[in-house]
C-alpha cells in the first residue's frame, strides 16, 4: 500500500504498549471504503485491491508497526487499574495530504494481551453503526474520529447469538486518553507520566506549557465537544475515561444515540442503568473526566501543593466554559447572532416545553427556519406562547434564517434507520447503509427525495436501548 508511515508513538518505551500483528481472519470482503478519506491518507486507486487483506488484518503493509496501546481508566465511575486494546490494533501513523498526522486502528481485530477474556472481535452491527454515526458527525462539523473502511471477515462472533464478523479500520488525531495517563499515575511510572504527558504536548497541543498547560488545552477542547454534542441531541452513551481522548475528538462510538423525542433525561445505553451518562448529565461528567486527568498529571508535579491549587482552578473553570459553548450553539440554533440578556432564559424555555410536548429535537429546530415548528408540539399553542418573544429577539438579528438553516440540520442518524440499516446488512444488503451515507454526508442540504430520513420513528419502530457489541 502508498501508505506513508511515521510512527511517533511506537518510538515510545515499550510500558505503553504490546507488539501485536492483527489476528488474521478467515474471508475477509471489504463492504466499505470512504474514498474521500482514503485520498486525504494518501491511498491511491490502485491500493483498494489490497484494502480487504490490510484493513482486515491479513496483511501488515510496509511501514506499519502494528501494537496495542495500554491504558487504564473510570468506568461508569468505577477505577479499573488495567484496561487497552482488547480488540483493536494499531498499525501506525501516517501524514495525510493536509499535513496533520493520523492514527490508523484496525478494531475488531483479535485478542490481545487486554482482551481480558474477550474475543477481540466486532461484529458486523457496532462496526456499521461506528461508521455511520462518525462519518455523520465528521459533516456535522464535530469532532471525531472518521471511519477509513469496514471489512466482513467471513467467520461467526457469539454475542446474545452467531452474528457475522467484521472489522472497523478506525481514523483519529491520536488514540491517547484520559486513562492513558491514569494507569502510569496509578502505577507510580513517573518517568513514563512525564514522557506522556511531553509527546501528547508535542502532538496535539505545542503551545501549551507543562502538564497544567496540557489539561487548560483538553478542558477547552472537551467543553467545545460536549457543547456540540448537546446542540444535537447527541448522546455518547459510555462516557468513561478510558473513552475520553485528549485530543478533543468524539471516541468510541457504542451504545452512542441521537435523540428523538426531546427530554433531558434521555438514555439509550443498555449498560448504563442509573443515567450517570444521560443526555443533560454529559456536561458534567466531562467536568468530572478532566478532574481525573487532573489527579493524573499532578503526580509529576514537584510542588504538589501549588499543583493542587492550579489544577482546581483550571477544573472549576469548566463549567462556564461549557455554559459558555452551550449558549454559543443554542443560540444559533434560534438564529441568534449576538448575545443578549435573557437569551438562556429564552433557550431554557422553549426546551422545557419541547420536553412537555413531546417534540423531536432535530426537526423542531430545523423547523424553527420555517413555518411548521408548532407542528412539533403535542400542543402548538405551548409553541406559540413561547415564540412570541422569540420573534421579537428576532428582529434585532440580521440574519436568522441563515444562521439556523447553518446551525440545525435536517438529517441526523436516528436509531430506528440506523438498526434498520444493520438489519438489512446481516442479510447482504447494503443499499440502506449505503443509502444513509449518502445522505448524511449532506446533513443541512434539504434532500427531497430523502425526506423519509427525517420521520421520527413510528410506535414499532422506537429503539429502546442501544449496545456496546462486545
């Protein structure tokens, strides 16, 4: 393959890592291939002959440095000491066409030493949802790391049943995260901490000075993220540390979920059984996440005092950082361009009665630029009472309707399309997946011949709970 490697992380000590070829696979058949994305890597025409064996791991191509990265982290609030890769590969790095250096994982790719009694496999569902979801939210403009191709391996995984095999070739700024540096801080590897925390400056964020300069830099990042996820409706769903990259960047999508029905406290997750990481609950558990990376990085410190004193400061700083970002996007969601008092009053109101009135999220707020918002509401005179005062904030505003249309999309991948899409591949159709793709990829652009995107889910329709799929 042209992939042009350089692999930064691979040249770290051997404690944050496994060497690992990928397990091979039975019958590997490629079933997607994003080739905008393969461009930007720098993959030509003539290396999607090669795509099924590398991207399945059958094949390491020249360069690569195949391994699995080692990390701890918080899950739903609860230490684990040693987590990793358990079914994902790293090959490598490489430059794209942009300059900016990527991870390329393959996920679903065999057991490793943090498989801890896994099977180190995907199957074919969670694989094309992770595709699905990150490539919307890439046309959102969130975020996120970016799905290269998806390759059915021709072998069985045993979940709740036989499910077919497949692997996610999974694209990011880095795979470094909060629980990167929680398992070196909780092991006492100073050493390993401060090499850390040095190459994740050195990677994502040059300018910033020392450890505190680090977590300044991943608190704003990840205030920005969360504001945009909650602008919409989108719901992670696993918001552990192990699952919060430092880059700023969407990670791991499993039992993730756009809403909706409005309410905030939505959850879809099927693991997360008391909503530690419901809709409305996601601001501060990232506020929560960047206290541990707090307590991590201040191991290394040598006045741990001041230390103390500088990470608080920096942590309690996030919740008006949040705020901040969330009344930012709200507000061009109601087509606000300048800031006024009363706005968050205004935002809070009309989302208190879309929960009371059971409207959906997006097509509320799509509908806002138009006509048929009160449509939305089980009572539209709620609606009405509501946008009285609206309109009249509206008119001090030069251009709302641009910046709605701009702000409020009018395809998001909802639950049921998304499960119908997946229902559809098990049996070897791939026209709604692809479908889907198509259509996402152009998330603002009225699409009219693909207006049934749009529907809410009818009664037999709604997905209660989404999952992990390991």
């Amino acid at each position: 393959m042209s992939l042009r490697f350089d692999n930064s992380f691979a040249a770290l000590p051997a404690a944050f890592y496994t060497r690992q070829d990928p397990v091979p696979v039975r019958a590997p058949r490629l079933v997607a291939w994003n080739a905008d994305l393969a461009r930007l890597l720098g993959l030509s025409q003539e290396d999607f002959a090669d795509a099924a064996a590398v991207f399945a791991g059958n094949a390491v191509p020249e360069g690569a440095q195949p391994l699995a990265q080692l990390y701890a982290g918080h899950q739903f609030g609860n230490w684990n000491p040693q987590l990793g890769d358990g079914r994902a590969i790293l090959l490598g790095e490489v430059l794209g066409a942009d300059g900016l250096r990527r991870d390329i994982q393959l996920k679903g790719s065999g057991r490793t030493p943090y498989s801890r009694g896994g099977d180190g496999r995907a199957w074919l569902g969670p694989v094309l949802r992770e595709y699905v979801v990150s490539e919307a939210m890439h046309a959102l403009g969130v975020p996120t790391t970016r799905a290269l191709a998806a390759v059915e391996t021709g072998e069985v995984v045993l979940r709740e049943g036989p499910l077919p095999g497949a692997v996610l070739t999974r694209i990011a700024a880095s795979h470094l995260r909060v629980g990167t540096f929680q398992v070196f801080a909780a092991r006492g590897q100073i050493a390993e901490l401060k090499t850390l925390t040095d190459y994740a400056i050195a990677r994502h964020y040059p300018r910033a000075q020392g450890p505190m300069g680090l977590l300044r830099a991943v608190r704003d990042a990840q205030a920005r993220l969360v504001a945009q996820w909650m602008s919409l409706g989108f719901i992670h769903g696993v918001m552990n540390t192990d699952n919060c990259a430092i880059s700023g960047e969407t990670i791991d999508y499993g039992p993730c979920a756009f809403m909706d029905t409005y309410h905030p406290d939505t959850v879809y997750s099927s693991i997360d059984r008391f909503g530690r990481y419901a809709y409305s609950n996601q601001p501060d558990i990232a506020v929560w996440n960047l206290a541990q990376l707090a307590t991590a990085l201040i191991r290394q410190m040598e006045d741990r005092d001041a230390a103390v004193e500088e990470a608080t400061e920096i942590v309690h700083a996030m919740p008006a950082l949040l705020r901040e970002a969330w009344l930012a996007r709200f507000r061009a969601k109601l087509g606000l361009a300048t800031a006024q008092d009363g706005d968050e009053g205004l935002i809070s109101d009309l989302l208190a009665r879309m929960a009371a009135n059971q409207a959906d999220f997006t097509n509320t707020f799509r509908a806002l630029a138009g006509t048929a918002a009160r449509d939305q509401f089980t009572d539209p005179a709620a609606f009405d009472a509501w946008a009285d005062g609206w309109r009249q904030r509206l008119a001090r505003e030069p251009d709302p309707q641009g910046l709605m249309r701009a702000a409020n999309p009018a395809f998001i991948p909802r639950n049921h399309r998304v499960e119908q899409m997946i229902e559809a591949a098990v049996r070897g159709d791939y026209a709604p997946f692809q479908r889907l793709n198509a259509v996402l990829a152009r998330p603002f652009d009225d699409q009219p011949d693909a207006r049934d995107l749009t529907h809410p889910p009818q009664d037999d329709e709604v997905v209660q709970a989404t999952f992990c799929g390991t």
